[in-house]
C-alpha cells in the first residue's frame, strides 16, 4: 500500500515546478502518513517525524505555504488518476455523484 500510496503523489506533483514538487511530495506524503496526529497538528515536527532534513523539512514547509502550486489542480489530477483505474465505476445516489476516492484495486470501496 505505501507503494502505491508514493505512487500517486509522484503523479500528482511531477509536474509542478521543480524545488516546489519534491517538497510539495514530502509535505503531502507527511499528510498521508498521519504524522500531524502525534505532533497534534505542529507542521513542522511531523515533517521532521517523517525522516526530512531540517533543510528538506524548510522547503517542504515553504512550498505548502508559498510554492506555485493549487489545491483545484491537484484534485483534478487526482479524480483523473482514480478515473483511470482499472475496476473504478461511478456510483450515484438519488441523482447525486460522490467524488472518486479510493477504487478496488488499491483496497478502498468503490
């Protein structure tokens, strides 16, 4: 599952601008990891927590608060990646379309 997990956030930052994409990467990857939870919440401890340099841990920092990079883009991105999962079919309730989280082949319930 971490494979699969990096995986997906190489494709979502690979083509941001190179020094915001690697450390927008060890930012999110902090994210994903559940490393704010023991740090309750501190920024900065859990990108240390995750392994990160105090320079790597600067620049992940940085580029969460100043990197060229948004929100809107990435989810794009990401809809587009579950989209073109093997198994993953939309569902809809009563007319409304939940959005694309996790599909079958990476353990979630379509």
């Amino acid at each position: 599952m971490t494979n699969v997990t990096i995986n997906v956030l190489i494709i979502l930052t690979q083509n941001l601008p190179v020094g915001t994409n690697l450390a927008l990467l060890h930012f999110l990857w902090m994210l994903v990891t559940g490393a704010l939870f023991p740090t309750r919440g501190a920024i900065i401890p859990a990108l240390k927590s995750i392994g990160l340099s105090d320079a790597a841990t600067r620049r992940a920092w940085v580029a969460f608060r100043k990197g060229a990079w948004q929100i809107p883009v990435i989810l794009v991105l990401w809809r587009e990646h579950i989209k073109a999962q093997p198994g993953w079919q939309e569902h809809r309730y009563e007319g409304i379309c939940r959005l694309p989280w996790m599909s079958p082949p990476f353990g979630g319930r379509p």
